[in-house]
C-alpha cells in the first residue's frame, strides 16, 4: 500500500520547472536551427557558383535540413572565407 501511494504523487515543483525549461530550451534550439537553416539556403542562392553545384547544393539543403545546412557551413561558407 505504501509503494502505490509514493507512486502516485504529484510531481514537484522542482521538476515541472525542469520540465519547462527544457521544453523551452528544445523550443529555442529548433527555432535556431530553423533560422541558420535558412540563412544557409539564402546563402546558397546567393552566392556565385557553377549552375550545377548550385542546385546541387540547395538540394542537399533542402533534402537534409540542419545536417546539411551544418555541412553546406563547414564545406562551402567557412572555406571561402580563407
């Protein structure tokens, strides 16, 4: 009887507060994501290239969302800063 009753409490403050931040920190993080994501296909746009890497390149962004936006960053945007 002691177990069930233990089982059954209500959540603490503490951790419905945990609960929100994460919420709200998983919600920020997606609308980050979201916002670089499209920062990069605007670069892609943009940016002078051959016709044919061009597309290539917004279809990796537009297929793989944030992977390729990370990877379109490290491969293209980073390396023609040097």
């Amino acid at each position: 009887m002691l177990l069930s009753t233990c089982m059954a409490a209500e959540p603490t403050t503490a951790v419905v507060f945990g609960m929100f931040f994460f919420i709200l920190f998983m919600f920020v993080l997606m609308i980050g994501g979201l916002v670089f994501w499209i920062f990069m296909l605007i670069d892609c746009a943009k940016r002078p290239m051959k016709d044919n890497d061009k597309v290539v390149w917004i279809l990796v962004l537009a297929l793989t969302s944030y992977l390729g936006a990370v990877i379109y960053y490290f491969a293209v945007k980073r390396s023609s800063k040097k």
